[in-house]
C-alpha cells in the first residue's frame, strides 16, 4: 500500500520519512555510549558524615584513631558498620601515651608486627549495638561478648554502678552516640592473650626470664652444673670448702651438657642467640657486631650449635663507634672478620659483677678465648673492668646487655686485638771464643832455681821453668 500524506507530494513524503528514521537511530546510539550509572546494589558500603567512625576519627581519642588509620584497619570497620552496628571501646589517650609500656608499644609499631597490631584494635570492637542501658547486670546470663578479633570480651556492673569491660573500667559511657555504632570510653587498654604471648616470645629474655646481674652462677663441684643459691644463716660453718668457694679460674672451661637423649633435654641454641642479637639491635649501638654474626660470618650460627651442644659463652662486644675505627686492611683478609669475633668470645659465663670480683680479688685475669691459644687479659681500672693492654685496651662500657644465664653480653668501647708474637728468631753475631790457657802455679823456691838457671842459661832444659 502507498503511504501518502494528504497536501504533502509523494517525494517529499519519503524524504520525511528517511530522516525520521536516521534521527532515532542517532539518539538510540548517543544513548548507548553514555556511560552507565552504578547499580545501588554495590557490595561497597556507603558510609556518611554521621557514621560511628567518622565520630571516632574528630573525637577526643585521637591516639586510638591513629592507630586505627596506622593499622590500615578503615576498610574492614567500613565493611562492618555496612553490615551491622558496632560497639568500640576507646582508651583515654593518657593511657596510650604514659600508661602503656613503651617497650610494648615500639613492639605494636614495627612493621613486621601489623597483625598483632591489628588483633588487638579490633579486640576493642564488638560487632553489635551494645548502650549504657543495655549493660548486664551482675553476672546474669552469658556476660562475654565476641569481638571481631574472634576473641570474647566480658561485661559487667559492679554493685557502686560501676561498668566493666574485662579489666577496664568505663569512665564514659555513651561518649558518642550514632545511628550505626557507640563509642564507650575506658580507661585503660585491653590486651587479648594472642597479643600478649607474642610479645612474650619476640621482646628480649632480659624482661621476661633472664637471670638478673648477680654475679656468676654457683656451680655444683661434684656435677659441674648450676645450682640454686643456698641461704646460709649468719655464723653457720660454710656449705663448699674454701677452696670451692673461690672464684672459678679462667682457665676452667664448661663442661658439655648431655644431648637431647640426657635428662636435662637440649638447650635451644639458636633461639637463645636470635634474642641476644635482636636485643643488640634494640639496645642500640651494636648493630655492627650484629651485621658481622649474622651477615659478613656464620658466628651466629656456630654460636648457636655450642650453646646448645651445652657450652656457656660470654660476648665481650665492641659498639659502633669501635667498629668504625677498624681499617679495610684489618677485615680484607680471608677470615679476618672471624678471627676478630673469636677473640671477643670468652667460653664462660660471666657477668659484670663477676668480673669485677674476679680483677678486684686477683688484680690481672687472663680468660681463654675461643681464639687458641690466645688469652684475654682483664684488670682493673677507674672503677671499671679494663681489657687489654697499652694502646689496644677497652674498658666495660655497657655492662650486662643480655644475660640468660647461658649467654653473657657485656659492651665494651674498643676492639681487641691479640699481643703480636716476636716471629722473628733473635740473631746474634758469633764471636770466636777465645782460649784461655791456664799457667801452672809454681812456688817461691822453684820460682828462684828458674831465676838462677835463666841466669846461666840453661832455664830451658827444665819444663818447669819455661
């Protein structure tokens, strides 16, 4: 059928008709090419101005919210308060500035530690609206909660009205109040058990479970091992002998433990000589003696295999600034770098007090080192324990770094050497010996024939007389 429109020429009709078409056809593509819209069905929640963690971020707890923002923990609390309200318990700030142990805190900021860091943020945040109103009272029903460290936190209201959290008292309950969370101040910091036994096992044994500087330990005559101190009243008659009573001497060398089969079990070497380097490290001063044990040589290694194997070893260490002085002709030589450190490593146990016991008692000390067969020597000077002798001598700098009662630490302020030896035979001239002929003695009346003889001659006819 023709399409025609009335008034219109049948040409013109078709020239009508063709635009029309290609005008739609241009706006459905214009349309396509529009970038389209995110859906509102987003898995990424949307958070406002008026969120619990915007609260938490201008709020007075400004130390929580930078370590919240250190521990890049904001997309994991986005993603909660998206699902379900939140409770946070904020410590004051006064107790994340003065009241937190500073070694504990320097352990929560390394790098290394960013998940126990995290643990314990998130050991303060309960994935559930939890007001003032709504505490438990007492200890009726189930008081603990879980957090989103997957640990469990206890509730509680004191008979004073006083609300709890673990160990913590709230002292401001419902200090920010949200339509997607509450914030509850209290006034110390929580720790979840997690964090805690890993930083029992990575700070230095000194704080935990060392031996504390109380001199060298008593040793078992008969066994040859420690032993506990006995208290021995005052005018009892000694427990040891006078002799067992004297300080070991340096020559005396430990004697190995039994292995793993024996009853004491096997002393972990090289656990013990990880926490006496990253105690270095900490302690300050030290970290190029560590880089030469760990890096340049296999002493850490090698340290750790004797302890275990029983031996006990004291670390006389040079600092930094000692180190600094050592020349590139001194450590360019094969072995040099190990022959140093051996003459540092005494194989005894040895303390501050022990030491200066030892040089006050017997005024110069030689201790072996485990640079055969050269010896260390030890005396007093200043008030202090001085190494060496003339220009190559250290003083007792920094006394009793680490001391687990297996490895000793003790910081001095130079690099020994050992005395140079005389390689050189002495060369003496040899001189002709010269031959002395002893005369025969003769008497006064033989000695007047000779002379009456010689007076007519005939002196040479008598032996006697020539």
């Amino acid at each position: 059928m023709d399409c025609h429109i009335y008034g219109v020429p049948k040409l013109k009709t078709i020239k009508i008709f063709l635009l029309t078409a290609f005008f739609f056809l241009s706006i459905h593509v214009r349309a396509s090419a529009l970038p389209r819209k995110p859906s509102s069905s987003s898995n990424s929640p949307q958070i406002n101005s008026n969120s619990v963690l915007v609260a938490l971020l201008d709020s007075r707890y400004t130390e929580l919210a930078e370590l919240v923002e250190k521990a890049l923990l904001l997309p994991t609390l986005e993603d909660a308060v998206g699902k379900h309200n939140i409770t946070i318990f904020a410590p004051r700030n006064v107790a994340l500035e003065r009241d937190i142990d500073p070694e504990f805190k320097r352990f929560l900021l390394e790098p290394g530690n960013l998940r126990s860091l995290q643990t314990l943020l998130l050991f303060h945040i309960i994935p559930n609206r939890i007001g003032s109103g709504e505490w438990p009272a007492g200890l009726a029903g189930d008081p603990t909660h879980s957090t989103l460290s997957n640990d469990r936190l206890s509730l509680a209201s004191k008979g004073s009205g006083v609300k709890t959290v673990d160990v913590a008292a709230v002292v401001h309950p419902d200090a920010v109040v949200r339509p997607d969370g509450v914030i509850h101040g209290i006034e110390r910091l929580l720790i979840p058990r997690s964090v805690e036994e890993d930083f029992n096992r990575r700070r230095s044994l000194r704080s935990i479970s060392a031996v504390l500087p109380e001199g060298a330990p008593e040793v078992d005559p008969r066994t040859h091992r420690l032993k506990k101190s006995v208290s021995v009243p005052a005018g009892a008659p000694p427990v040891l002998p006078i002799y067992d009573a004297l300080a070991p001497g340096p020559s005396l060398a430990p004697a190995p433990a039994p292995g793993p089969g024996g009853p004491r079990g096997h002393f972990d070497g090289e656990s013990q000589v990880k926490d006496f380097i990253q105690t270095l490290l900490h302690y300050g001063g030290y970290n190029e003696l560590a880089d030469i044990l760990v890096n340049l040589t296999s002493l850490a290694t090698e340290m750790g295999r004797l302890v275990s194997e029983g031996y006990v070893l004291t670390v006389l260490a040079p600092n930094d600034e000692a180190m600094a002085k050592l020349t590139t002709d001194q450590l360019s030589e094969p072995g040099a770098p190990e022959q140093i450190m051996y003459y540092h490593l005494v194989p005894e146990y040895q303390t501050e007090e022990s030491m200066y016991n030892a040089v006050r008692r017997f005024g110069k000390v030689r201790y072996d080192t485990l640079r055969l067969p050269h010896k260390v020597m030890a005396q007093e000077a200043d008030g202090s324990v001085k190494f060496g002798e003339a220009d190559g001598s250290a003083y007792l700098f920094d006394p009793d770094i680490y001391t687990d009662g297996r490895i000793s630490v003790q910081g001095i302020d130079g690099v020994l050497f050992p005395p140079e030896e005389d390689t050189e035979p002495e060369t003496k001239t040899s001189r002709p010996a010269k031959v002395i002929i002893a005369k025969s003695r003769r008497g006064k009346l033989m000695e007047v024939a000779c002379r009456m003889l010689g007076a007519f001659g005939q002196d040479s006819h008598f032996t006697t007389c020539q």
